[in-house]
C-alpha cells in the first residue's frame, strides 16, 4: 500500500512519517500531483497557521489536488481545520470539504487555558477509525482554534465546550488531535485508518 | 476534561542521562531512548530532554540523538538546553522535537521568545525559568542556577507569557533535588497570573506532592527526574494514586 503525506509549509511533518514508520509502513512526503492522486491512502498533516497554510496550499496548487482526491484522506490538526469551509484564524477561506466554521476557544474561567494543550479524552465515537475502543480514550491536542459539532462530527471533545474530535465525510477523515503522538491509541486510529 | 500530566525529566550528557542534586554532582541513570519508551509505556504523558552538554561536539551528538527520539517515541517531547538562536530552534524542530525550551537565553534576548512563536507557532515554545527565594523576593538565575539576575520570576512569567511563550517551566532551586516538595505558593501565584500551561518542577520526593503541585499549586503539569530514575516512584502507581484527586490519563 503507497501512502503519501502531503508536503507544505506546515511543521509537524515527520512526526507523521516517523510514526507510519514505526507501524511498518513506508510513506512519501511529497506535494506532487501524481503522486498524491496515484497514492492508496493520503495523509494531510501540520501544525501551523491558516491563512499562511492555505495561502501556500493555493500558490502550490496543492488546493484544487487536495479537494479532488477519492482515496481515503486524513486531515490532522491544521490538516483537520483546512479541510472545512472557513476559519477564524486570519479570517480564512479553506477548502470546503466539511460543511463547518473553524472558530477560536474562548475561556470562560481562568482555568481554561488558551491552547488547550495535553491529553482529553473522545467520546460518542462512530467510525471505523475508533474500532476496538471500548472506552474515552485519551488522545493528545495542541490547539487555539476548534470545530464547532456538525454533521460530519465523528467524535467529540469536550474542553471549554464539546466540539468536534474528529470529522468524516465521504472519502475524507479528520482529527483535531495528533494521532502520531498519542501513544497505543493514536497507533491504533492510524493503524484503522490503513486498513 | 483535560488531563494533568507528569513529564519525566532526562538530563543527557554525552548521550547519556544523569541527575544532579541541586544542580550539582551528576550520577548516570540510563540510556535516554530505552529510558525514554520505558516511561512512554507506563504512561508519562510527555518527556522532557535537556542537554547539558555546552560543547560544539556535544550539541551534534544532541541533535542526533533528538532524531533517534522522535523515530522511536510515540508521545510529546521537549529539548532544551543550549538554545540561543532560532538558527538553534529550527535544527532540533526538523529533528523531530515537538517542543523546545528556553532559558537563559531569553532573558539575555527576551525578543526570541517573540521570534520562535512567529515563527513556529507559540505552541512549541517553553520558557524555563530556574528562580531562587531571596531576600527580595523569587529571583531570576541563570546558566543552570550559578547567575542570579535582577528579574523578579513573576513579573518575567508575566513577560515570557505575553510574548507568546506556550507553555513556563518553572523550577524552583530552593526545592530542587531536595525531595521536600514543590514550590507550591509560588505555583499557585503562578497559575492565577498566568493565561498559558504552567510545569512545576523540583521537589518531588514521595506521591503527595505531586498530588499537591496540582491540587495547591495548581499546576498543569509536573516535572521529575531522579524518582522516576531510580525506581523510587513508578508512574503507573502515581498516576493510580493522582486519578483519585485529578483528571489523570490512564
């Protein structure tokens, strides 16, 4: 199986690649067109920002390639936000696949802390991403922006208020969190994701 | 609900991992990779790397090291120790560290606090601080606890935060080493000023402390190194112990 993680300006890439690795998998960082629309399974990663992301992806005609894949896609983190229609952050126009409005946390105590950052747990999963949990996982966030639940809503998160964990639409998937640093069980949600 | 975390500390030098007491005399502790997936097993919820090598040769093997890491680690870690530059900063993100932080150098430049959260986002970005209670209040040190400065550790937490640190480890050489406990006045102090992740760090000698830095402290997370090391607390039974009081990952 060809996976291909997408290459542009975001960080957090190898991460990504090195946990694949560790899974026995060989994938491809690569922004060529070809390559990502010839791949079995596509992973679109990153930390980053989204109006520089996006303004990047659309230079590098990476957009237009993005939005037409039919393969399985994985949106992670900023990967996940792109993937929806608009985001707060630098007033953003993304991609579109998910019918959804990226917005920022805002605290209502002082305890809330702006990103949230460390382990939350999932919960109402419904997708084969999450088989063989049998109980809210732990998973690992690094974000300030969230998605509000919707209907692509696969998995929620509740920190300041519940939003969305995870989405899924068609051929595309998304989480809010870094599977490739959340252990055993982000292993496990990767491993799903292969198969 | 958001979880509080323990992060074991690994100081590496020369590829290696060792602990001082109160910041002096260093005993091995282990192969900081081995060591490394040991504590990932058993549910530390990040690492901590910190070279304490100052040597242009020492500062390769690091980075190699770091690379090795992020291969075979499947959770968060952060690397610190002699970074000066964003030129610094940059080499050890490609390498594979999630998190990286910042000590001395930002206060001699406190701009590059600026610098790494333009450049790469505030979430990567820990700020250090080794503070002292004195006569004046809780004092700024730097070069590993030999230099004591004039900055006063709230007014520059207050500083590093609004600048766009993520995250302030704050360690308190008063407590360090010492196994008394953290500081957990200044802890709280902390949190309550603070709008970005506070990490104690120093003191933990038995479970209650930990228990402590979170419930009195109010910290986000907890920093330790030589119960972890030797043995003398396993995470699996302190965060067993924890989950009764917190929201702990188990």
């Amino acid at each position: 199986m060809q996976v291909s993680i997408v290459k542009y300006n975001a960080g957090n890439i190898r991460s990504v690649d090195n946990a694949l690795r560790r899974l026995g998998a060989e994938p491809i960082i690569t922004d060529d067109p070809t390559v990502l629309r010839n791949s079995d399974r596509v992973i679109f990663p990153g930390q980053g920002e989204a109006e520089s992301t996006m303004q990047y992806l659309h230079e590098h005609k990476l957009d237009e390639i993005i939005k037409g894949l039919t393969q399985p896609v994985l949106g992670i983190c900023i990967g996940m936000q792109l993937l929806c229609r608009h985001s707060e952050e630098g007033n953003t126009d993304c991609l579109g696949i998910f019918d959804a409005d990226v917005r920022r946390f805002r605290p209502t105590e002082h305890n809330q802390k702006v990103p949230q950052m460390g382990w939350n747990t999932i919960n109402d999963t419904k997708s084969k991403l999450f088989e063989g949990f049998s109980k809210p996982e732990f998973v690992y966030f690094v974000h300030s922006f969230y998605v509000p639940l919707c209907e692509a809503t696969i998995a929620t998160t509740d920190y300041i208020q519940p939003y969305s964990a995870a989405l899924h639409k068609d051929n595309f998937f998304a989480t809010q969190f870094h599977p490739e640093k959340s252990g055993s069980v982000g292993e496990q949600i990767l491993k799903n994701f292969l198969l | 609900m958001l979880a509080k975390r323990i992060i074991p500390c690994l100081d590496i030098k020369d590829g290696t991992t060792v602990k001082g007491t109160n910041f002096v005399g260093l005993r091995e502790a282990g192969d900081p990779i081995e060591l490394g997936k040991l504590y990932s097993q058993q549910g530390a919820d990040e690492l901590v790397y910190l070279d304490i090598t100052a040597s242009h040769e020492g500062r390769k093997t690091f980075t190699q090291l770091v690379t090795r890491i992020a291969e075979e680690i499947n959770i968060p870690f952060t690397v610190g120790g002699g970074i000066n530059e964003l030129q610094d900063v940059d080499r050890l993100l490609n390498a594979g560290a999630d998190k990286i932080s910042i000590n001395s150098a930002a206060i001699r430049h406190p701009e590059l606090i600026n610098d790494i959260a333009n450049h790469f986002g505030s979430q990567v970005c820990v700020v250090a601080i080794d503070a002292k209670q004195t006569a004046n209040g809780w004092k700024c040190f730097l070069n590993g606890g030999r230099l004591e400065t004039e900055r006063d550790l709230f007014q520059w937490a207050r500083e590093a935060n609004d600048r766009g640190a993520g995250e302030i480890l704050f360690t308190s050489m008063d407590h360090d080493g010492v196994k008394q406990g953290y500081a957990n006045e200044a802890l709280s102090r902390l949190s309550a000023e603070l709008s970005i992740p506070v990490i104690a760090s120093g003191g933990a000698g038995v479970k209650e402390h930990f228990r402590d830095a979170f419930t009195v402290g109010h910290a986000d997370a907890a920093l330790a190194a030589s119960v972890f090391h030797f043995g003398e607390i396993p995470i699996p039974e302190l965060k067993k112990y924890l989950a009764q009081y917190v929201q702990i990952r188990l």
